[in-house]
C-alpha cells in the first residue's frame, strides 16, 4: 500500500511525486498528455487509493487552460479511465470503519433510489434514452466510487490535504499567471491554471473550502491568509459570479462555525465598515460601481439575464413532463426517439435545481432532496461549509453530474464531508507514539 511509502508533504506518497513529475510534462505537447493518461493505469496497482487518486489526476488533467498544457482529449480513453477505476474501488475496496460503513451504506441506498428511478423514467421518455441512462449509470458509478474509497481508506490517507497540495502548486501558478494577457482565451477575464473562467470561479470555492478544512494549513497561517486573499482576488479578476458569491458564503458559513464565530463575524463586519467610513468618497464610489458591474455584467439588468434562455429550456421541459422528466442531462424532442449511445449530445443545464425538475420530475427531485439531506445529516455540522461549497457551485455552474468533467472533484469534497479527518488524525498520532 502506498501508506507505507510516505513523505512528509501532506496527503503525497512518493509514487504521487512522480505522478506529479509526469503530469507537469504533459504540458508539453498533446501526445505526452494521452501517455499521461495511460501511465494513471500504473497508479490502479496501488489499490483503492491509487485508483482514486488517478481520478482526480484525470480530472485535473481535463480542466487545465489550453495555452498552458496541450490537450490530451480522447474521450473514450477518459471513459475507460474513469469507469475502470471506479469499477476497482468498488469491486475491491473495504469499509473496515462499523460507523464509516453505515454511514455509506445510507447515502447509497439514496443514490441507487434516485438513479433507478432516473433511468427508468429515462427509458420511457427521453428522446436519447441510451444516453440517458448510460449518464445516470456513469454518475452513480463514479460517485458510489469516490465515497467508497476515501471511507476505506480514511485511516490512512488524508484526502483533504492531497487535494489542497495538488491544486495549491496550480494556484500559485494562477497568481504568477495574472499579469500575462496571452493566457486568457476565453474573454478577458482571467481563467489562471483552468479552461474557462467559470471553471476556475467554482474550482476556487472547493479549493477554498477545503483549504479552511486543512489542518497543514493552519499550522501556517499567514500563508493561508495569503492564500485565500489570492483567492478572492482570483475570484474578481475572473468575473465569476458564482464563484464570489459561493466564497463569501462558504468562508461565512465557516466563521460561524467556530467558537466564537458570532463575535467575529460582527468584528468584521464593524472593521470593514470603519474603513469604509474613513474612505474618501470617491473611493466609495469606484467601490459600488465595481460591485455593480460585477453583479450585473454586460449591462445586464438582472443576475439571471445571461441565463433565461437555457431557464426557459428547463421550464417547457418541465411543462412537457412535470412528474418523470424528459430524460437525464439529455436534450428533448418529442418527435424522437434515438436508441443509439452518443458523446457528443450537448445540453447547458446551468442550475442544479432546474436541471432535476426538467431532467428527473418532481419524483426524481424529491429523491434527489432526500440524498442531499442523507449527506448533510452524516457529516460533521461543523464542516458544513464543505458539502455548502459542493452544492453551492451547482446553482451557477452544474457540474454535479459532469462525471467526466470536473464532478470527480465534487464528489471528492462531499466524502471528505462525510468521512471527516478524525480517524486519520487518531492514526498519525498512534504512529508517533510507537514511533
């Protein structure tokens, strides 16, 4: 196992050092990319955390700017990838935890609830149900994987910290990329280390989240303010509403739920409009016209504007089948019907809740709610902020389901949730005691 392989860098073993040598060369050109991806398959020898860890390296790989790190797209590789290691976790790993255990047993009764009933609904309405159900499949798949593997290996692995290493190393980058105009291809606005502005605007909540999560990172606390000043900065420059907004709350939520989190909170609050006070008023100004064209860009006269088109979608599609759906993150025309499997079916679903009452009904919906409240009720409350950071971003951006997008990720954080640090933590310390 690779516990028995450990360096000191928090969440790394030696073998992710050289994962990471080979990841930073795929940058160079797309072929070396593609032999980045076959070489994760080497990483399934490792077990449950080595096919885990080859996801989220995977998922990385498929979200990163493409004037930094050519691509590496051949989608059907990414499906075995992805499928493969999810199938090996399940197959192979084991829940030794009494508490883990139930706790994922719960939250899986949940999930094969709402995609059982997702498909077969799917399978009577969706104008592509192949595809349909071939999508709930994979998400059931992958998640059920990702949860399954971080409980098993929970004791001995610190799957907060891991991330926060890998994508820490890719901020850092970001904030030296800020000054460079060539590196933003999508707009103006910056996109850091990501391919799109919006990617990396509900990346930062994540990794924000999880960086208040880090127990490395509070033992340096001036380079985790400075992080997360960075952050929030980032955050501006990239214009991403969901993503701002998402980091406010989640760093709010946190504050509250910490001991004297209430007296803080109005520290803050009092500090900040202090300073606003002693402000001349022509910075005041620059301020609320900053807000302003930030809240509503491109001369929008609602936060919504940009997406009443794809709001309108999901309406008539809820019109059109209110109780089951029109199909699972599929496009619907009642006048077909195509049983073929098809990669290539683009759909914008834009908000988590529009695309579960268009997709999956009111039935599917209420299910759905149901697992939600499942995650929320078996995690630490005083981590809320985690699952908050998951959820949040997938009213803006929704990625939930994206399983081969950035999704991995998501299901990364809500198991970090749900199998809090504590039994990792209790480990270390036996280990230095016997030490």
């Amino acid at each position: 196992m690779l516990n028995k392989i450990r360096v000191n860098l928090p969440g790394f073993s030696k073998i992710d050092y050289f994962f990471l040598v080979l990841f930073f060369l795929s940058f160079f050109h797309s072929s070396l990319g593609f032999l980045f991806n076959f070489a994760l398959l080497y990483y399934w020898k490792f077990g449950t955390e080595g096919c885990l860890k080859s996801l989220i390296f995977l998922t990385t790989r498929g979200v990163l700017n493409p004037s930094v790190a050519s691509q590496a797209s051949i989608q059907s590789f990414r499906w075995i990838i992805v499928l493969g290691a999810s199938f090996l976790i399940l197959r192979y790993s084991n829940i030794k935890n009494i508490k883990f255990k139930n706790k994922y047993n719960k939250i899986l009764l949940c999930i094969i609830a709402f995609s059982s009933v997702t498909a077969m609904f799917s399978l009577v309405v969706s104008s592509y149900p192949t595809t349909a159900i071939f999508k709930i499949m994979s998400f059931l798949l992958a998640f059920s994987a990702v949860m399954r593997g971080v409980a098993s290996t929970r004791e001995h692995v610190n799957w907060n910290d891991f991330f926060v290493s890998l994508y820490g190393i890719l901020y850092i980058i970001s904030i030296i990329m800020i000054p460079f105009k060539q590196f933003r291809v999508v707009n103006d606005d910056f996109q850091g280390m990501f391919n799109h502005v919006n990617i990396f605007g509900i990346i930062s909540v994540l990794f924000l989240a999880a960086l208040l999560n880090s127990q490395f990172y509070k033992k340096y606390k001036i380079l985790r303010i400075f992080m997360i000043c960075a952050i929030f900065f980032m955050e501006y420059l990239s214009a991403s509403r969901t993503g701002m907004i998402s980091c406010i709350i989640v760093c709010v939520i946190y504050i509250f739920s910490k001991k004297r989190g209430l007296t803080k909170a109005v520290g803050i609050v009092l500090l900040l409009l202090i300073i606003t006070f002693f402000l001349p008023q022509n910075v005041v100004s620059n301020i609320e016209k900053g807000v302003n064209e930030f809240i509503y860009k491109n001369n929008a006269t609602s936060i919504i504007d940009s997406r009443e088109e794809t709001l309108e979608l999901y309406y008539s599609k809820f019109n059109a089948e209110p109780i089951c759906g029109t199909g699972f993150m599929v496009p619907y025309d009642p006048a077909v019907r195509d049983y073929t499997l098809s990669f290539g079916l683009l759909v914008e679903p834009g908000n988590l809740l529009w695309t579960l009452l268009g997709d999956t009904g009111i039935v599917g919906t209420f299910i759905f709610i149901l697992f939600f409240v499942a995650m929320l009720f078996n995690g630490r409350m005083s981590k809320v902020y985690l699952i908050v950071a998951a959820f949040l971003i997938c009213m803006g951006e929704m990625v939930f389901f994206s399983v081969n997008n950035m999704a991995i990720i998501i299901y990364l954080i809500l198991a970090i949730y749900v199998f809090d640090e504590e039994s990792y933590q209790k480990n270390i310390l036996k280990l230095e005691k016997e030490g």
